[in-house]
C-alpha cells in the first residue's frame, strides 16, 4: 500500500513537472513571437533605408560617404534576418521536439527555446543599433547645412542613449536575484508546513511533564 501511494505520488509529480514544461514552452514561444515580428520591422526600415539612399546620391557627388551607410544598412537587414530565422525555426521545431512524449525531450526543447530566445534578442539587439547608425547616416547625407546635420544627428545620439537606459532598466526590474528565490522558497516552506498543521502534521506537540 506504501509503495502504491509512492508511486502515485511520483506519477502526479512527474506530470506536474511535464505540464510546468509546457507552461515554459508557450512563453518561449511567445517571446520568440514577439522578436520575430520586431526584427521584421527593423528589416523593413533598413530596406526603406535602400530607397533613401539611391535618392540621395541622385543629388549629391560625395560617392565616397557612402561607404559607412552601406555596412550599416547591410549589417542591420543581415542581424534582422538572423533574429526572424533564429526565432521563426525555434517557434516551429521547438514544440514538435516537446511532443515525443518523454520529459527529456521537454526538458530538451525548453532548453533550446530559451537559447534560441536570448541568441535572437542580442541579433535584434544589435539590428536595432545599427538602424540608428543607419537614421544618422542618411541625416549627415541628406542635410547640407552643418548646425541641420549636427541637431538630428544629436537627436539621434539621445535617444539611442534614452532607448538603452530604458532598456537597462527594464532587464534589471524584470530580473530577480537569488536572495529573492531563497525568500520565496522559504516563504512557500512555511506555508505549505503551516496548512500541513506544523512539523508534526497537524499532530500536537508533545507536552513535558514536570
């Protein structure tokens, strides 16, 4: 009977830990979503910039300022691609390798997926740096008096500075610590000790004679 209900137990657990698995998949996939939509746009911005740029030099003869424009518009569409291959293959095999029915292979895919999550962030990461050194670029071109090239360039400058604080600030918040884990595991310790009814089970505690 001991043993009956130890391996019921194990079965319950070893279920909740396959649908906490899935849990962690479909927000995975989610945030895979999310960095694939935003990396499209970036690629769409940077493939505008393609079109700004045949015009500008239809009205100037500086061919070789150009140079720098071009290794950003080509790095910053290149770092979007990678970011929307990278997250479009993990939302799509992701799954599949989570439903060959073991909970290694769940544990395979949540592992993969999170990677995949983090290598396609930093590629968006980067596209979008590079698409301000793209808008500053096709400014300084675009713009023949100095204080005009100087004022949206500064712009730029600020609010790429702005969008990093902000970012810095939000990965911080959204982040939490080992000591935060340690007193929210203890937490649920004593909560789960206290519905059990204490150390002993909800039995009381033996009292001493005098």
């Amino acid at each position: 009977m001991l043993q009956a209900d130890r391996d019921a137990v194990h079965a319950q657990l070893g279920e909740r830990a396959v649908m906490l698995r899935h849990q962690e998949l479909r927000l995975y996939a989610n945030g895979l979503k999310a960095v694939a939509m935003q990396a499209a746009l970036v690629s769409g911005f940077t493939l505008l910039g393609f079109f700004f740029m045949s015009f500008i030099r239809k009205t100037t003869a500086q061919n070789d300022d150009f140079f720098v424009l071009y290794v950003a518009m080509l790095g910053t569409f290149g770092l979007g691609v990678l970011a929307q291959l990278v997250a479009t293959l993990a939302t799509i095999y992701g799954p599949g390798l989570a439903l060959q029915g073991n909970g290694a292979a769940a544990e395979r895919a949540v592992r993969l997926m999170r990677r995949a999550l983090y290598t396609s962030l930093a590629f968006l990461l980067w596209a979008l740096l590079g698409l301000f050194v793209v808008l500053a670029s096709l400014s300084w071109l675009s713009l023949i008096v100095v204080w005009q090239r100087v004022l949206v360039v500064g712009t730029l400058v600020v609010s790429a500075a702005l969008t990093g604080s902000a970012l810095r600030t939000i990965l911080r918040d959204f982040r939490a610590t080992g000591a935060e884990f340690a007193a929210a595991s203890a937490k649920t310790n004593d909560l789960t000790q206290a519905g059990a009814g204490g150390p002993n089970g909800g039995a009381p505690a033996p009292q001493k004679s005098d």
